[in-house]
C-alpha cells in the first residue's frame, strides 16, 4: 500500500497513537516539560504545538517474533515508508528511518539490537525473557484500534527482569540493558531547532540556549554532533534516570528516555530560496551513523554517571 492511499481513519489513528507515547514520554521524562517552559519563558515559542517534531526513535530486540520485523508493521500500517539502513559494529545494532505518511508527522528512527553477536551468557538472559514470545504479538493486535496499539506498546512484552539480568547485560552492552527493562516506551522526541526564531535557529544558538538554562547535555563524541556533508547537525540530553522496580522487589536507579533537538540545514541548490518558500523537502533528510552512534549514548552510564 502507497502512503496516497492512506485514509483519514489511518491518520486518526496515527494521531491518537502518537498522543499516546508523547503523554506517557512526557509524564516520565521531566526534561520534556523543562525544555518546553524554558522556550515559553525565554519567548522562543508561545505555545507547545509551535514546535516541531523531527522524528521519534524505539529500540527493539532482534529476536525471532520481536525486533524490527515486528515493530514496523505498526507504523508501516499507517503509511510509514522504510528508508535508509544503518550499521553500528560495535554496538551490534541495525537501524532504519521511515519516512511519515505527511509532512506534519515526525519522522521515525528504530533499532535492533543483533542478539546473535553477544556472548552466550548474554544470550542466554535475553531469551530467558524473550523466548515466552512465541508468536509475533503485532500480528495479534489490530492496528486500527488506537487504544489497542496505545496499550501494546506501554505493556510488558516478558517478565520483569531481575536486578542481576539487568546489571550482567548492563557490563556487555547498555543497550540490551535499556531495551530489557524500557522495551517500547518513547526512547526520544526531536525538536526541529532550524524551524524557531532567530537567535534560536541553529543547534550552536540553541545549545547555547539549553546550557545557559542548566540542562545536561550527553558530551559523547562533543555535544553537537555534526555529519560529513555539514548539513545536520544534533545534540541531546542526557537521559534522565527512573526508580525502577526489579522482580522481587528490587528497586534501582537506571536509564530512562532523553531529549534530543536537531538542525537541518537547507540543501545546497536551495540555499538562494526565500526562507518562506523553505519546506522540509528542501532540507537535508535522514540520519548519520557517525551522529547517531554518539546519540544512543544518552542513555548509556557513561553520560548518566558524569
Ligand atoms: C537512537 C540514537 C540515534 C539519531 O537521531 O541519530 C538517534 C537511540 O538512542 O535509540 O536518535
Ligand atoms: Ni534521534
């Protein structure tokens, strides 16, 4: 199915679906409303819907009936189209972007984690939670029903993981770690800066901005991370950490999601257009691997430890 064909029923439920990881996001990651109110004070923006969101971002576990195979069916049914791969070797992961039915919808970054490379002990936790899923669960739900899907990606998808599962992937790999205890729930929204006023509309400027207003920002590879052509330039903060509850009992402080804000600079044969004929098509589109390695450490102790 073509993104042209898609029906006002798609996007009504598209809308519902994202409300509902924004609310949640929103309600577990305390940054989101300071960075908001802090652009409301400082007269960047008068109100939320004024900004922007460039893309949202999941991380998924690569095993049989979960991972990407399975998680993109919910967003390809609303009219998402796959795009680009990405590869990071050393944090074994395999990303893609899809691109929205509409301008107006963010895009969408997920991941895999390629479980097959970790070490055998690793592995070995990981399908001790994983292996109850013995069917894809997408295939189960029905995707028109928003508060169907809204349910699905908040719910537990196995067990929840022991204290010590959670710290022995922990030392191997901070993604697998994250995905054990988190799994769906909004890793980050993006807020568009080129699109705010002047003064604000470079990450230089906005970074300013953030850093003045006392956020922390992930330092991972230096806080603006630029790709190759020059043309889009990202920083984030870093994750903020959540009390969370281990089976048993066990309660302990760890990763949870981040903010993270993105310049994309007009395309060099657009550069002399008016700035109000400038859309998003003119910009520069996708993801970096360079930018993005760096980015995922927002949730890594690297960052949340400084
Ligand atoms: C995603 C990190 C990459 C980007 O915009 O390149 C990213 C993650 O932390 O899961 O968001
Ligand atoms: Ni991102």
């Amino acid at each position: 199915m073509t993104s042209s064909l898609h029906n006002s029923t798609d996007t009504q439920t598209l809308d519902a679906v994202l409300g509902g990881l924004m609310r949640r996001y929103s309600e577990r990651v305390p940054d989101v409303q300071h960075v908001i109110n802090a652009m409301i004070d400082e007269g960047v923006i008068q109100t939320p819907d004024e900004i922007e969101n460039d893309h949202i971002a999941f991380r998924t576990m690569g095993v049989p009936h979960l991972g990407l195979a399975s998680f993109e069916k919910i967003f390809r049914h609303y009219g998402y189209e796959k795009r680009d791969e990405y590869n990071f070797i050393e944090k074994k992961l395999t990303a893609y972007w899809y691109a929205p039915p509409e301008p107006k919808y963010p895009r969408i970054f997920a991941s895999e984690l390629r479980v097959s490379e970790l070490s055998d002990e690793a592995q070995r936790i990981i399908h001790r939670y994983t292996d109850t899923v013995t069917s894809d669960p997408v295939d189960a739900l029905n995707l028109d029903d928003a508060d169907a899907v809204d349910q699905f990606l908040h719910q537990p998808l196995w067990t929840t993981p022991t204290l010590a599962d959670y710290q022995t992937l922990l030392k191997e790999s901070e993604y697998a770690a994250w995905v054990i205890y988190n799994r769906y729930y909004l890793n980050h929204f993006t807020i568009s800066v080129h699109n705010l006023k002047p003064g604000y509309n470079t990450i230089d400027e906005f970074v300013d901005f953030l850093t003045n207003r006392g956020f922390r920002l992930n330092s991972a590879g230096g806080t603006i991370k630029v790709s190759p052509d020059g043309d889009l330039r990202q920083a984030s903060t870093v994750a903020q950490m959540i009390d969370a509850e281990f089976a048993g009992g066990d309660v302990f402080r760890i990763a949870g999601s981040y903010v993270e804000f993105a310049e994309r600079r007009v395309l060099p044969p657009f550069r002399n257009l008016a700035p109000d004929q400038i859309t998003r098509q003119h910009r520069r589109e996708g993801f970096e691997t360079g930018n993005a390695d760096k980015i995922f450490e927002s949730t890594f102790t690297t960052q949340t430890g400084k």
